[in-house]
C-alpha cells in the first residue's frame, strides 16, 4: 500500500493575506514632514 502515489502527496495549503499597512501605513510621512518643516525653520 505505500507504493500508492496518491498517499505519497502532501496537502498544500496557500493562504493569502490581502491589504495590511492599510491604515496605519502614512502617518510617518506625516510626522517626517513637520520634522523637516521644523529643521528648515530653525537652520535656514
């Protein structure tokens, strides 16, 4: 029975995960540009 070629296949499960970083994925940019907004008022 272990000659079987249908025993001998595992089972491949593929799990698929969509969106992610979509709500918290900017708010660093926002923070970066009033950094950069505050650095060029101070040394310009």
């Amino acid at each position: 029975m272990a000659t079987d070629p249908n025993k001998l296949q595992p089972i491949i499960v593929k799990k698929v995960k969509k969106g992610g970083h979509g709500v918290h994925g900017g708010a660093w940019k926002i923070a970066y540009a009033d950094f950069v907004t505050a650095m060029m008022a101070f040394f310009c």
